[in-house]
C-alpha cells in the first residue's frame, strides 16, 4: 500500500521532450485528458464546455502576473566588496508595492542595509535577508513601482522553461481574464491559460456561471518540498480574497445541485480555505498557507481543472488528494506520458471529478 506521507509516492519518470516551452495556438487547441474513477477520455480543451451543465459554476483566478524579474547591481562596498550583478524576482508584497519579499541571486552577496541600484536612477535597500530571500523597500510610491516594473521588470518564466521570455510571453503567459485591478501573481493560474473568449462565451450560453476569486500566486509555488515526510513541509503563504458576491454564488449553485469547478490549484487552495473553518463557503480575505494532501475534506469544490505538476511538488500532493488517492493520481499521469500530452506551465490540462 502507497505510503502517503512518503515524498517518493510523488515522483513519476518524465521524457524531457514532454516538458512545453511555448504554448500551442489557439490556447483551446491544448489538449485536455478528462479523468473520472480511472476511465479516461482524450480531448481538447475546446470541448470544456461539454463536459459542464446549466447551474454549474466555473471558479477562475482572476490575478494579473506582473514582470517580476529585475536586474541590477550593488554597488562596492569598498575594496573587499566590488559591485555584484543582482537578479531579483519579487516573492510578495509586504504592505503595499514599495517593500517586497524577493528571491536574489546571488543572495549571500547581499546584507542588510545594503542599495541595489536599477535603470532610472531607482534604487531599493535591503531590509533584511533569510537565506535565499531578502526585503527590499523601493525608493519610489507603490503606484511608481508598478509603473517601473511595466517598463523594465521581465515576464518570470518557471525555472523549467530553459529559455529567455520573449515578447509573447508578456501575452501568453496571462489569462485572457486577468484582471487590472488584481495585480500582483509572480507565476500565472497556468490551468487557466487555456481558455479564450470564445469558450467563456459558450460557457455563459450554456447557464454556466463564470465567478471571480484572487490569489496572488507567490514564487513559492516553484519550492521544491525537501522533507522525506511530506508533514514536516511548510507551506508557503499567499494572499487571496473571495469576495461575498462570489460566495453567495457558490453557495447557491451548491444548494442548487451545481457542481463548483475550480480552474487550478490556486482557486482549489482558496475556495477550501474559505471554507475551512464552517465546512460552508463565506466570503474570505488574506493569507493562506493551506497545505491539501491525500485524506483532505474537501467542502467546496466538486471538479478541478488543472495541467501536469512537477513530480514531488505539493501541486501534485493537492491532485492526489483531490481524486482520492496516489495511485488514481499515478495512473492519470501514466496515461498523460503514454498518449504525449505536454507538461508544466505551457501544457496541456486535465479535468478532474472528486470521487
């Protein structure tokens, strides 16, 4: 029997080859594997629509990815210290926009008090360091450094794609419903990468109910889990906000018979954190660090849409535990490697039912 606190349960052997480095064109051309009780069906993701009903609600993460990576260079500190090139990808907010926590390269170059000095004479000082990360106060207002990182900040790419962002990226790697006043993901919702404004509309035709939740995805989705027993790891935090419009929605859809389908991991983890402490969805605000692994209650969500995770990632632990088990879980990604879907951030999905 699948030892379900065991990190290894978790891993899976993947061809290089099926890792997507671009997206395919339309983004409802993605393939889509429909799994229900290990019966599984091959589709394209165009065809979502068939598979939900009058009254179901579809749950999409509206948070906007910002350009989050940025260049610069501390300068000397004197004759031991030269100036040292500095990449750093912002983690999180603390606060407002003006002070971040951010992931740096190379980190134990850098010390408290330190400047770090960007294009356009923008600087930001080092407010404190916890191994790879450190606190960086910009010296601009929160609405000016939105505005820097527009115009200088890269789009951040996963680890995994082993290519520089292009111009497309800044367009492919958002959804087509991000919203402008939800800014602030350092990864996209990738799950919903896939749907366009043709298959929204086909949606809302059938009575489906598209509702609105955020969660600013942090580049902690990105950590490995390093803890052989997988309840010793902690997870990351991450804002998120379900707003009392779209918990009235929820909520009457499920005393309706509508199934609630989360589109993605992120809207899974918010939706239950919403629910967790009443077992019933309310409107909900701030951080959630939410751990979902095998043996979890769900209370909300009836479907997932989601892509292929990396292996021993807690995305991963989250599906397991979503179709009720490792193995179910394993079978899925066997049946995705045998039949060439493409993986991570740019593949193809899957749409999930809880058991």
């Amino acid at each position: 029997m699948t030892n379900i606190y065991d990190l290894n349960s978790y891993d899976y052997m993947l061809p290089r080859e099926r890792i997507a480095t671009h997206p395919v064109s339309p983004r409802d051309a993605a393939k889509l594997l429909v799994w229900e009780q290990g019966r599984a069906e091959h589709k394209i993701f165009a065809d979502l629509a068939d598979y939900l009903h009058e009254g179901d609600v579809l749950v999409v993460n509206n948070s906007r990815v910002i350009p989050a990576r940025l260049h610069g260079v501390r300068p000397s500190r004197g004759g031991d210290a030269p100036p040292v090139n500095v990449e750093i990808l912002l983690h999180r907010p603390l606060g407002d926009f003006s002070t971040w926590r951010v992931f740096a390269r190379p980190a134990k170059r850098l010390r408290e008090s330190d400047l770090v000095q960007f294009a356009d004479g923008v600087t930001a000082e080092i407010t404190g360091r916890a191994e790879e990360q450190v606190t960086l106060r910009f010296n601009l207002a929160p609405d000016a450094v939105s505005d820097f990182l527009h115009s200088h900040g890269e789009v951040p790419l996963p680890p995994y794609i082993e290519r520089a962002a292009d111009t497309s990226d800044a367009r492919e790697y958002q959804t087509v419903y991000a919203d402008d006043n939800a800014p602030g993901s350092v990864a996209a919702p990738t799950a919903g990468l896939h749907f366009t404004d043709e298959l929204l509309t086909k949606l809302r035709a059938k009575n489906v109910t598209i509702a609105e939740v955020t969660l600013h995805v942090g580049a902690g989705t990105f950590l490995s889990v390093m803890t052989s027993d997988i309840r010793q790891h902690k997870m990351h935090a991450e804002w998120g906000e379900v707003s009392a419009a779209t918990a009235a929605i929820i909520a009457r859809a499920k005393e309706t018979g509508g199934k609630i389908i989360a589109v993605g991991t992120t809207a899974t983890r918010l939706l239950e954190t919403a629910a967790r402490d009443t077992g019933r969805i309310t409107a909900w605000s701030g951080e959630t660090d939410i751990f979902i692994t095998p043996g979890f209650e769900f209370c909300v969500v009836d479907g997932l849409v989601t892509n292929f995770h990396l292996p021993k990632s807690t995305l991963l632990m989250l599906v397991s535990a979503f179709m009720g088990g490792v193995e179910e879980m394993q079978a899925l990604y066997a049946a995705a490697i045998a039949n060439a879907y493409r993986f991570y951030s740019y593949g193809d999905a899957c749409l999930l039912t809880r058991p």
